[in-house]
C-alpha cells in the first residue's frame, strides 16, 4: 500500500515535510531517479542515485529497510515518518500484471501488457526473433509513467512468442530485464495470400518491415493489410473482416502511417477518409460524401498535416452532361474537416485526349470520355503538386491549379498543351529527335516514356521515381496476342528552364513477365540506405502462381537485395508495399 500512495502522490506534493533530509531525498524521487545503493559511515548515511548522491545523518534515519525484490528501500526518519524510494533491485517480473492478447480483436498478433514500473521511467519491448536475433523486433516506448499499458507489435503465429521487457529511465537507459510469454493463435484467414522468400542480404537493406497492404479477394472485399519481415515471417495484420465498422472498408492503395503514428486510408465502398491505430481500432472517420466526393485511390498527408485526396467529384460532368469521373483532387484539414482545396484536372489539362476502345483491352482498364485522365497518385514536389494519371502521364501543377510541365507521350495533346510538355533526353545526355521516340511509337535505349503511371516520388525539385506500368506501352494494348510487355522503376531528371526530361536509369525491363503489372503497383525511396523498393502488385508472374513482387534495389549497381514473391486466388498481391519500422517512432 506504500508503493501505491507513493506513486499516487508523486510529482504533486504540496504537504511540506519537516525534516530537511527526507524534502532532498524525495526531490530525488520526485525526478523518477533510482537508488542504487546506500553507504553508511560513522556519521552519515550517502545514498548514491542515478544522478547523484545525497548526504544524511544517522541521528535523522531510524531505520532502512531494503525490499529489493520489489525494488525499493524504505526508510523510516526518527520522527516516524516514512519514506518508500525506488530502488535498483533484483528480479523485475512482478512489474507484469496483466498480458492481453489481440485486444482490438482485429489483431491477432498483437497483445497490451499492463504494467506497474518501480517509479517513473520506459519500457523497450524486444520481441525475440524464431531464427535469431535477425528476426529481433525491439522498441522503446514513449509513455514514462509508472502504471502503463505497453504495446506489443511483431508477434509471430501459432508460437511461443518469447518478449523481453527492459526497464530504463526517462533518457533510455536500461535498469533491468524481465522476459514473458505470449502463445499465439494460427492465422486461419479464408484466401489468405501466400509467399515466397527469394532474397535477403540485411546487411545491405533498410531495416524495417514490409507493410503489404492486400486488397482482398476482390475490390469489394474487406482489405486485410499484414507486415512480413525480411525473413519472410508474417509479424503483424489487421482482420477488418472483424470489426462492426470496418468489416466492409475496401482500402484501396491501402494503410500511410501519419506523423503521429497512425494509419490513414480511404474506403472505396463507403465514400470516408478512416484513421486506425497499430491495433485497428477505429480513431476518427471523415465523409466525404457529405462534401460531395467519392474515394478514389490515394490519399497523401501533406507537409502542412492537411491530407491530399485523389477523388470523383459527384457532380461533375462532361459538356454532353454525363458524368466524369477520378478527375479532381481535394485538400481537407483533418482538424476540421473542411474542405481546403479542389483542384478539376479538367480545367488543366484536355479531356478529348483519349484513346477509343481498341476491342481488346476489357473495358476495366479502358480509357473512356468519363474516365478520360484516371488519377491515382497524389504527391508533393517543393510548394507543387505531383499527380499521376493512368492514361496522361505525369503532371506537375501549383495550388493554383497551373500545369507546370508534363511527362507524356507527345501523341494526342493539342497545340495549346505543346509548350507543357517535355522533351525527352536519353541516359547518356542524347536529345531525342526521332518523333517514333517523342510521340511514344517507339523506345529507345536509355528513354521510355511512363505508361500507365503509379506513386510519383519527388527526390529533389528536379528528380523524380515513378513506377512506370508499362499499359498499353507504345500504345500497344496489353491483353494483344504475342504481347511481351514490362513494369519498371525508372527515375527521371527535369529542367523545367529548358523543358526536358532526361531518363537517369530504370530497371524492370530485364525482368518481363516476371515484373509486370499493367495496374497497381508502386516504388519506394528507402532513405537509410538510398535503395529503392520495387513492387509490382498484379498479375506477376512468380514461381508459385500469379501475384505480386517485392525488390530492394540498389540504384547504383541495380543488384536486388530482397525479393519476395506472393500469390492470392484472385492475382492480386497488393495495391502498395512500404518498408517501415513496425512501431511508429512516436508510440
């Protein structure tokens, strides 16, 4: 009961106390140190903490009691009055109270564990890896109060899960260890996707782990995003198909951790922005009907905390009045939820400039006069706005809404677009002067334009990542007979002075069918190493069925440095992949 008032009173003391030594020991306290020992001499007793030592006479001091085994030293002061003083003691396990597997009910492989620390001070969480240390998932967790409740992320299925709690002052450092168990469940999910580990050199990879973000069996399934380390292990998954909210929310691309430690996705089936936690509940939800929108695809947190939203505007129309649709973007302040910004790309760039039905390509993936420019990125580039549209390119506008230059097959755009678009140079610094080349009939070595574009990267105001497709290459229609296309990641260089682009290097080409995804898909600037992923999300060719891939490439000699393979029933792998850590740093 001492600990307990002493922890109920702690940094909130108002009663004066009259012995001057027992007001400098519990300042100590106060400040979440630790005593480390006490040495008595022939006059004073030295308590020696953390931090420093504190000096009082024997005659003040009527008796110390340590009680290491719960980590703290009492001391009774010759007027009676007693003091508890956390204290570095010998086995931490009965700082555990509680261990509550999968909490949220939406992930399995997760659980909280609640516990009471000696005083104030942090947990680093070490969930042990099955292979060895490798596979280690360790975090240290922000919250420094005594009584909390401590995530535990990166948990292995259908195992005894071996985790180390480490007690460590505010600063991080460590004060002793206690190890627990946690047995976990198998995953039992219906087409649940499967995967095959290729590659894995980790002393060249960025470190983290690689949030998959699988759609489902369909676009109307549940989405059921998972994390699988680089030793192809799954560590972490959110079963929406369990949540009264969420059992319908249809992610599209797919779960952005916020800078808060959050996720942020759109939902498809009912027009909303959501925000979940690491455990998937539900934090906050934002309609977008109500604004007159529908989701469609991406949503980016801007620098300024506002989100960036890829979206049908329900009332826009074409000039024959049928609606037109994944043409507008908004910005929305999430504080609020106000509509900041709308920007129509039909005011930008040319809604004539379309391909008509070849009779080949199915009409999902066809270009209509309703879905005449298909947006599906959304990103920033300095003060601009970088865009991505299936079947126009890549563009780069200001919030004012003015199209700053094109990266686009110069086919089809008419002379009021000419001056936007950007001449293509070669990686060896060749200009292109063949008009095969400049209007997209043709490639050459060292240039392609980008077809059917996803996830735009800026590097710098001049440099860009682009996962270039390959749809319809060269205008060729994919699903034509003796059709051997290719995806790539390709990074392109800009002078906007000068209007041209100029190709820096690309991989994919050399890997074929085995790469390329005519939809989804998407690249990744891994920014420890400088290495770029690469994940093709659809219909991929893989030694265990159609699916998706996933590659870690080092730009500068193009060596792959991991590769996963995976494969569902429906040939769709995933929308994107990001290599994260598994805890956000700020939880």
């Amino acid at each position: 009961m001492m600990v307990i008032l002493f922890y109920s009173c702690a940094r909130n003391r108002d009663a004066v106390l009259e012995i001057p030594s027992k007001q400098s020991l519990n300042e100590w306290v106060d400040k979440g140190e630790l005593l480390l020992d006490i040495t008595k001499g022939k006059e004073n007793y030295v308590f020696n903490f953390e931090g420093g030592k504190v000096s009082v006479s024997l005659q003040e001091i009527a008796k110390v009691e340590p009680q290491l085994e719960r980590w703290q030293t009492k001391i009774t002061f010759s007027d009676g009055s007693e003091l508890v003083v956390p204290s570095k003691g010998t086995d931490l396990g009965f700082i555990v109270e509680g261990i509550k597997l999968n909490p949220s009910g939406l992930n399995p492989l997760a659980a909280l564990v609640n516990v009471w620390l000696p005083t104030y001070g942090r947990v680093k969480v070490t969930v042990r890896g099955k292979h060895g240390d490798q596979g280690n998932i360790t975090h240290l967790c922000q919250d420094d109060t005594p009584k909390q409740g401590v995530p535990i992320f990166g948990l292995y299925p259908d195992y005894d899960n071996v985790v180390e709690l480490t007690f460590t002052s505010m600063k991080g450092i460590e004060r002793g260890s206690t190890t627990i168990h946690i047995q976990t469940n198998a995953i039992e999910i219906q087409d649940f996707p499967r995967w095959k580990s290729i590659k894995a050199e980790p002393a060249k990879m960025e470190p983290g782990v690689n949030l998959v973000n699988y759609p489902g069996m369909s676009e109307i399934d549940a989405s059921l995003p998972y994390m699988i380390d680089n030793e192809g292990e799954l560590r972490w998954l959110l079963d929406f198909k369990k949540s009264p909210e969420l059992k319908k929310l249809s992610l599209s691309i797919g779960l952005k951790r916020t800078k808060k430690g959050t996720f942020i996705a759109g939902d498809q089936s009912e027009p909303r922005i959501v925000e979940v936690d690491m455990f998937g509940n539900l934090k906050r939800q934002w309609d977008l009907r109500k604004l007159g929108y529908t989701f469609h695809h991406e949503i980016t947190e801007a620098a300024n905390s506002n989100f960036l939203i890829t979206v049908t505007k329900t009332a826009a129309r074409l000039v024959n009045g049928q609606p037109r649709m994944n043409d507008h973007i908004i910005e929305l302040n999430p504080q609020t939820g106000s509509l900041v910004n709308e920007w129509d790309l039909a005011k930008q760039l040319d809604t004539t400039r379309y391909v008509k039905p070849d009779g080949i390509t199915p009409p999902a993936f066809s270009q209509t006069a309703n879905n005449w420019a298909h947006n599906n990125s959304i990103a920033e580039i300095g003060n601009d706005l970088l865009v991505t549209l299936r079947y126009q390119g890549i563009v780069r506008f200001n919030h004012a809404g003015q199209t700053q230059w094109m990266i686009s097959p110069h086919k089809f755009w008419g002379a009021n677009y000419q001056s936007l678009l950007l001449k293509p140079i070669t990686e060896d610094g060749t200009v292109i002067t063949d008009p095969a080349v400049i209007n997209g009939d043709a490639s050459i070595a060292g240039f392609d334009w980008p077809w059917g574009p996803h996830t735009p990267v800026a590097l710098s105001e001049d440099r860009i990542l682009v996962f270039d497709n390959g749809y319809n290459r060269s205008w060729i229609p994919n699903f034509g007979s003796g059709v051997n296309n290719y995806s790539r990641v390709v990074e392109y260089k800009i002078d906007a002075a000068k209007k041209t682009v100029q190709q820096l290097w690309s991989y994919g080409k050399e890997r074929g069918a085995n790469a390329f995804s005519q939809a989804l898909s998407g690249v990744q600037y891994l920014p420890q190493t400088g290495n770029i992923l690469f994940f093709p999300g659809m219909g991929v060719k893989t030694s265990i069925g159609n699916g998706g891939r996933v590659m870690e490439i080092d730009p500068k000699t193009k060596e792959v440095l991991f590769e996963l393979e995976i494969t569902t029933g429906s040939g769709s792998a995933f929308h994107r992949v990001t290599r994260m850590p598994l805890y956000p740093s700020n939880l």
